[in-house]
C-alpha cells in the first residue's frame, strides 16, 4: 500500500467513530498493541525532543527503506505513534520526505490534541522527515562510492 492508501484506511477507521472517547478507546488500543522497545533500544539519542511525554522513534534502514519502530511512555501518545509507524515505516526516504501526512488533520486529532501533545506529534513528524534526508544521503553517497 501507498502511504496514502494507508492514510485513507485510517481515516476510513476513525470516521466509524461517533465521539471522540471511542476514538480516543481506539487510540490507546492501537498503543497497547504497539510491540514494546526493549529497555536497551531506549537511547537517548533516539528520544524525541519536544514532547512532554517520553517517545523514542527507532530507524533502522535496510534495502532502501526505513523501517521504523517507536514507543512512549504515555498511552494516547503510544497510540499517536503507533498510528504513525503505520503510515511510514517500511519507506522509502524519498517516500518519506515528499508525501504530506494529512491524515492528523483529516481524522481531527490536531483539534482534538493538547497543544503540547500537538507540538510532540509535530516532532515525530519532523524527526521521521530528518531521518529521510539522512538516509537518503546515506544512498546517495554509497550509490556513488559503489
């Protein structure tokens, strides 16, 4: 599936929701299901500046693609990641820095945020942004290195 396909199947999800406390259920639940880091992955290095809670965003590039895996240490938030991780891992680098992410607009999450919860979203997304140009830097350079 294309990313957008995938933000259409999310906001295909969201839309059977009614109130925003089953969409909020829904959320958690995709959190909990998200598979945990193991306590050595939680580097500091990986954590996300600008969230009040903890989140920590893990690349790992392989075969021209970024596969990410995440977590944090608050529900809603684990769930906004896991969300996330839907849409992007498994990219390419240019997948990942020419495709808009709509879908937080599209299914109301940026009205229904804290706005801190809001900004940390916004630091996932440009986090995930900058590991695309890193890595599509990487390719670049072996690709002409050979």
């Amino acid at each position: 599936m294309t990313i957008e396909e995938v933000q259409q199947e999310i906001i295909s999800e969201f839309s059977l929701f009614d109130d925003w406390m089953d969409k909020y259920s829904y959320l958690i639940e995709l959190g909990n299901a998200l598979p945990p880091l193991d306590p050595s992955e939680k580097r500091p290095e990986i954590l996300i500046s600008g969230c009040q809670s903890r989140v920590w965003l893990l690349p790992e590039y392989r075969e021209g693609r970024i596969w990410f895996r995440g977590e944090s240490d608050a529900v809603i938030v684990k769930g906004l990641v896991a969300l996330l991780l839907r849409v992007v891992s498994g990219r390419t680098p240019e997948e990942l820095a020419s495709s808009p992410l709509h879908f937080i607009d599209d299914i109301g999450l940026s009205q229904h945020l804290s706005p801190v919860r809001s900004n940390g979203l916004l630091s996932m997304v440009k986090q995930i942004r900058l590991y695309a140009v890193a890595y599509k830097q990487i390719s670049k350079s072996t690709e002409q290195n050979g």
